[in-house]
C-alpha cells in the first residue's frame, strides 16, 4: 500500500510493502516483501529495506523486525483485502 503524498523515483517495491504518507523514496532503492516504512519519512538513493522489517525518520533508521505473528497477521490481512 502507498499512502497519499509519496514522491517515489526509479526503485523496487516488492509485494505486501507499506509506504506511509508523505514518504519519499529515491532512485535505486530496493524495498524488500513486507516491510514497513513510517510516514514523513526518506530513503535514500540506493537504499535497501529489509523483508519485514519496519524503518522510519529521514534519512530513515531501522526500528524493528516483525515478530513471527506480526508477519502472520499482516498476511491474513492483505488475503482479506484480496477476496
């Protein structure tokens, strides 16, 4: 999901990955099956953010990886949202 606001350039976004609102990514970033990136935040060229891992801030820092069940709910969420 990509919130409102987002200024996204020439990178990777792989499946089931959450873009807060008024995020930036740039060029050559690669964003990794799940992860998280927090609002108002901002990658920088050539970044690459971990599969379920959360990141915020700008330039973004590393908050936590999801535990075990956090990666099952956030599942059964988005094969909700698919039906």
């Amino acid at each position: 999901m990509i919130e409102d606001n987002c200024a996204i350039t020439s990178c990777i976004i792989d499946d089931n990955v959450h873009i807060g609102s008024k995020s930036v990514i740039k060029e050559g970033s690669q964003l990794e099956r799940g992860c998280v990136i927090a609002p108002n935040s901002y990658v920088p060229s050539g970044s690459r953010i971990p599969e379920y891992t959360i990141w915020a801030g700008s330039p973004v820092r590393f908050v936590s990886k999801m535990s075990e069940e956090e990666i099952r709910d956030r599942q059964k969420e988005l094969d909700t949202a698919d039906k």
